[in-house]
C-alpha cells in the first residue's frame, strides 16, 4: 500500500507489498530470460503489455512481493544493470 503523508509530501510504502515493475526490451525472448535469471525462484508474474508500432521494443509487466525498500531497489538495480534492457521503470 502506499501512501502520501501531506504534511511533507513523503510518500510512504506499506511492506510487504506486491509491487509492479515496467521492464522494456527489444526481444521477448531476452526480456523473459533477464527477468528469470534477476528473479530466481522467487515467485513474479511476468505479463506481457505490449509491442511498439513496429515491433521493435515490447514491454512487461514483472510483478513480485517485495519485503522492504532495500528488495525492492535492489530487484531494480539488478534489472536495470542488465544492457540488454532499454528501460526499467
């Protein structure tokens, strides 16, 4: 869950949370090998979103209990560092 406290506009993350990460790539193959070698045996769901109008990038849906912060940047961090990745949101 999270919420916004007003008084500093900090937002606030209820752990643990299921939490959704936006992973883009140029092959659908690559993007799924990336994201099994980052999660592990660590249960996620890996949805396909879409394909851009030419088919040249296709996006993801990686969704997976996260613990804390420091599980869920660190899941970010691993995804991210991958160059095979275009982005990682």
């Amino acid at each position: 869950m999270v919420l916004i406290n007003e008084s500093d506009k900090k937002v606030e993350i209820a752990y643990p949370c299921e939490w959704k990460y936006r992973v883009i790539g140029e092959k659908r193959e690559e993007i799924e090998e990336i994201v099994k070698s980052v999660m592990g045996e660590r249960p996620h769901t890996l949805t396909f979103s879409k394909s851009s109008g030419k088919g040249s990038y296709h996006s993801y849906e990686l969704c997976a209990l996260v613990h804390n912060e420091d599980d869920r940047t660190e899941i970010f961090r691993q995804l991210k560092q991958n160059d095979r990745l275009k982005m990682v949101l």
